[in-house]
C-alpha cells in the first residue's frame, strides 16, 4: 500500500508503555493529525516514525519499504519542530536552502528551489533578511519551507502551531491545509488543539493511554465517537448516564427517548449528546425537565445551562435561535434519538 504503514508497533521505557500495540495506515497524501491529551503516546509515535526513537516492537514501513531501523537522514522525511530550530545566524534563503547544500546541490539548484518555495509560502523576496527580523508567522513559514527543501515523500510536523497567538494559529492552519492539498505530500501533525486537527486533517487518530482510541474522518470523530473518551475531548458534548427500560429503550433521568435503544445486553451505559443538538423546549414538553442556572451570551452562539437530577445539561443555539428564558426558571430539554450516541465505556 502506497503510503506510510504502522503495525504493531511498541515502544517501552523501563516498565513504561508510552506506546501500545499501534496500528495505523496513512494513505499517500493524506493528511493526519495525531491528537491527545499530553503524556498520551503522540510525540513517541512521532519520533518512531522519524526515527528519532526506535520501536520497542513492530514495523514502520513507507511506500512498501521497512524504515524501521533506517537512520533519519536516510528516510526522505521533512520535518517541523515545536521551537522551529531555524538557524539564527543564517538568512531565511540561507536556512532553506541548508539541506540542499549539505546534500551537494548546485548554487543555481539551490537558488532556484529557494525562490520557488519563497513564493510558495507568500515570503518571495525575503531570501536575504536575517531570520531574526520575521514575525512569528514568518518564522513558521520559513520552517515549513525549510522542511520540504528537498521534496520528501513524508512531512512531519511537531505542534507546529502552538507558540502563535490565536488568530495567527488559525489563519496559519489553514494555510498549511492549502499548502499540503496542493503539494498533494503525506503529512502528519502531532497536535493537543481538536480545533487544529478538526480543520486540518482528512483523519484524526485520537490516543489515550499509548493506544488509539479513535481513528476517523473528522466529522466522524464528532458526531459519532467511539467511547466516552473521545466524546468528551473532542469538542463539548453532554455526557448523561442511561438505563434501558423492560422494552429495551434507553431512559435519561427517568425518561425513555423514543426511538433510542442500546446494543443487547447493555442494561446501563452512557450516551454523547453534543449541546447544539440539544433543545430547549417549555416545561414538560421536552424529555425532561430541568432549572437554567446559567446563561451565556458568546456573540456567535448563546450556551444555555440546564441542571436537572443532578446532571448539568449545556444547551448550544445561534443568536437568533435563543430561547427565551432566565435564570432560576423550569424548562424542558428536548432530546431526539438520532442526535444521541450510544458510547462504549
């Protein structure tokens, strides 16, 4: 299979499994982020498949070639890291051009292939500035271009994004969405920001633990997680307790959700409902009914708080869509089966 291939690959420090038993193939062109909370096993996948750390078990093969035990600057492989590592005392064409010169390509080659990718990144002209005089997302441009130098079948990028303030890591992540989609490379990310890996990948593999939780499309990811682990990381979701009743339909809160049932044999378990999905109704005319307690007004979108048996329920609805209520007063939440998932604890 023409792409990146793991399988069954470990990697253990001491007693310590930092990776466990992972399977993953990357297509050729796409674009992955691999996402998780920190200690999660991400960054250690990363490096195996740089070649940074070798695996303790298992094989990394890409394009049909086992690069397991192949030495980094052997494996064709571009790659960003967190803090950048641009050379301070060298100009922006002298630090994109640096991998080219150390593989003994000619000045013309090199000139030419730091212009093309100058203009590439939107930075054409700014072959002779010192590094030092770039903004923040300058930098991380110079660094991408740095990376794909030599054409390299894989690029690998370490939270690439997280030292930019908000709004540049936004416009940032877009742009390099742009840049992989047409250079058509298989690209992998190694990010902690659902956002980022949301609007970037063609698949998000979120780990937990060492292992991968969840391997999918996006919006996949989103509306139909696998357990409750990635219900709750990726986004906001209501996560609320059921029970099946004696005709096998799921109750929230002692209500029965018509039209939802559980696998069989799943008496008790939890369902994901993300808050966009969920209705405010008046009272006793939804599902259940429960008391606003909070009311947050964000510009774009109104959250409102429900508490009921207990439970906090948080409500998502466009400004023009608000319900109309108030703190302290007794609604009705309306949940309809084909916006709840039934998750595997």
């Amino acid at each position: 299979m023409s792409g990146l291939s793991i399988a069954n690959v470990s990697k253990q420090f001491g007693t310590f499994k930092a990776v466990n038993n992972v399977d993953l193939n990357v297509p050729h062109g796409t674009f992955v982020c691999l996402l998780g909370p920190s200690g999660c096993g991400k960054t250690t996948l990363m490096r195996m498949i740089a070649g940074l750390d070798l695996p303790t078990a298992g094989a990394i093969k890409l394009d049909g070639e086992d690069i397991t035990g192949v030495p980094t600057h052997k494996r064709n492989l571009g790659m960003v890291f967190q803090s950048l590592a641009l050379f301070p005392h060298l100009t922006v064409g002298e630090n994109i051009a640096y991998s080219l010169r150390i593989r003994g390509a000619a000045k013309e080659e090199q000139k030419k292939r730091v212009d093309e990718l100058l203009a590439m990144i939107h930075l054409s002209g700014y072959a002779d500035r010192p590094v030092a005089k770039l903004s923040g997302g300058q930098r991380q441009r110079v660094a991408i271009a740095r990376a794909l130098a030599i054409s390299p079948k894989l690029f690998l990028l370490d939270e690439p994004l997280s030292a930019l303030d908000a709004k540049l890591r936004e416009a940032m992540q877009v742009e390099l969405r742009q840049l992989q989609q047409r250079l058509g490379i298989t690209t992998i990310v190694v990010t902690h920001d659902q956002r980022e890996a949301m609007t970037m990948a063609d698949t998000v593999v979120v780990m937990q633990g060492g292992e991968i939780r969840q391997a999918a499309a996006p919006v996949e990811i989103y509306r139909r997680p696998a357990d409750t682990f990635v219900a709750d990381f990726i986004g906001m979701t209501n996560l609320l307790d059921y029970a099946t009743d004696t005709s096998g339909r799921v109750t929230v809160l002692g209500n029965a959700i018509a039209g939802l049932t559980a696998a069989a044999g799943a008496a008790r378990g939890v369902i994901s409902v993300r808050p966009e999905d969920v209705r405010i109704a008046a009272a006793g005319a939804g599902t259940f009914d429960g008391r606003v307690v909070f009311v947050r007004d964000l510009g774009g979108t109104v959250e409102t708080f429900v508490e009921a048996g207990g439970k906090q329920i948080v409500a998502v609805s466009m400004p023009n869509a608000r319900p109309d209520v108030a703190v302290g007063q007794t609604v009705g939440v309306a949940l309809t089966p084909e916006d709840c998932v039934v998750l595997k604890s």
